[in-house]
C-alpha cells in the first residue's frame, strides 16, 4: 500500500492526477501536518487552502490565497469567516479589498456595461466598519469617474491611498 501512496503523490505533484479523484489521495496522506506539507512542498496552493478550510484555519488559508496571488478569493474567505474565531483581522482584509476595489475601478473607466456592477462577495455581509468605510470611498470614487475624467477627480481627492493609487491611472492617460 506504502508504494500504490507513493505512486499517487508523485503523479499528484506532476499534475496528472483530475482535481475530482486527488481528495482519495490527499486522504492517504496521513495527517493534517503531513497533507500541509506535502501540498506546500509541490505548491498546491488551491488545495492546501482545502484542507486549512476544513480545519477552520481561515487565517491560514487567507495568506496562501494572497501568497498564491488569488486577491479575490481571498478577501472573500476573509470576509466570509470575518467573526470567526481563527479569522483574518480587518486590517489585514484592507489590502486585498482595495486592490479588488481597484479592478472594479478599472472596469468602471473601461465602460464595460455591467461588469463593474457585478455583485461582490461582501454586499450581503455585516462587514466591520474599517472594511464598510474603505467600501463607500470606493463607491464614491466610481461615481466620480462616471461623470469626470481622471483628472479632475484626481485633483479633487485628498493626499492618502486613493489619490497614490490612481495616480498611476493619471500617468497612464496623460499624453506622453
């Protein structure tokens, strides 16, 4: 049996094994230690996160999404498992909100009808207020570009995060 596992996690580390049959050979694994390394040690990040879920280790699994460059679906674990316990504090939820918001941004100045108005995994959350407030400036910001152009609502922002951010949006579309 030792050879049959050890033969299923050298196909697994190759990538030859369909997603739908490597949770039979994550569960030959052994322990949750010894899954974590593993899956670690051959970077599968998608399901490292898995098994740090169904441990509840939401922190944990919030950092290999970010380390994985999964922005997105990080905020959402974050934000879903917000109260929890183990959970991801909203500072650290800031940073991947703002580049998220961000995207959304760039999809509002593109004019892509809709897709800036898709819905985001926090609109049927209580959020804390740090998240809740960062969320209205973001707002407020799209609704300025809806009806300026870049510049002007570039001037009109105070010196902080925003203004440093779409700063590169101003350069990107000054004549040069």
């Amino acid at each position: 049996m030792a050879a049959y596992s050890k033969i299923c996690t050298i196909l697994l580390s190759q990538g030859r094994i369909k997603e739908e049959h490597q949770e039979f050979i994550f569960d030959s694994l052994g322990s949750d230690q010894e899954k974590e390394e593993f899956l670690r040690k051959f970077r599968l990040g998608k399901q490292l996160v898995e098994v740090l879920v169904k441990k509840r280790d939401y922190r944990e699994a919030f950092h290999e999404h970010i380390l994985d460059g999964r922005i997105a679906e990080a905020l959402e674990l974050g934000l879903e498992h917000f109260h929890d316990d183990s959970s991801v504090g909203s500072q650290e939820l800031l940073l991947p909100l703002h580049f998220t918001e961000f995207e959304r941004l760039l999809l509002t100045l593109d004019r892509i009808p809709g897709k800036d108005k898709q819905s985001q995994p926090y609109d049927s959350l209580e959020l804390p207020h740090e998240i809740s407030s960062a969320l209205s400036e973001w707002a407020s910001i799209r609704n300025q570009f809806r009806s300026s152009n870049i510049c002007d609502v570039f001037s009109a922002l105070p010196e902080g995060l925003h203004k440093d951010v779409l700063a590169v949006l101003v350069g990107r579309s000054s004549p040069g």
